[in-house]
C-alpha cells in the first residue's frame, strides 16, 4: 500500500501532458522531413553515382524517414530520372535513367 501511495504521489508531482491536438501532430509528422526538392542538381547527382537505388539507402544517405524516402524516389521516377528495374512486397529497386 505504501508503495501504491508513493507511486500517486510521484504522479501528482509531474507535469501534466500536453493533449495531442491536429496541429502538434502535424508539426511533430514534418519535423524532419525536410529533403532538397527533386530539382536540386547535388542530389540527383549524388543519386546518379549510386549503381542500385532503393528508398533504404536514399533514407539513411539523408537521414530522413523511410517514407520521405519513397515519396521522393516516386516522384522520381514520374519524372523520367529512375527507372523502376524490380520490386516485392518488401522491395522497390530503382536504377538511374538521366
């Protein structure tokens, strides 16, 4: 019982929580998220020099999300600078066009 107590009144003593609101969520999902847009030379020079491309690699290269990662190589690839050579479930494999 002296424990419960104890473990009340630790809790009283904090701050209390923010309350998750659209906005903070928002700002929390782009918060970095931030990559050089599709027309910056150095980053598809950089992406040229790669032999594969996958959004693993673009992801850590970055130190972005994974997500941000696809959403870029997507928009990529619509553009006629990769090429999509194979994909799975898990798996998208791109190769550079120019």
């Amino acid at each position: 019982m002296e424990r419960q107590q104890t473990l009340r009144t630790k809790k009283q003593k904090q701050e209390p929580r923010k309350k998750r609101t659209s906005a903070n969520i928002l700002n929390h999902r782009t918060e970095g998220a931030s990559l050089p847009g599709v027309e910056d030379k150095e980053l598809i020079g950089e992406i040229s020099k790669m032999k594969a491309i996958t959004p693993y690699m673009v992801a850590s290269r970055y130190d972005v999300r994974l997500s941000v990662a696809k959403n870029l190589l997507d928009s990529l690839q619509q553009r006629g600078l990769i090429q999509l050579m194979a994909r799975n479930s898990n798996l998208k494999l791109y190769r550079f066009t120019g």
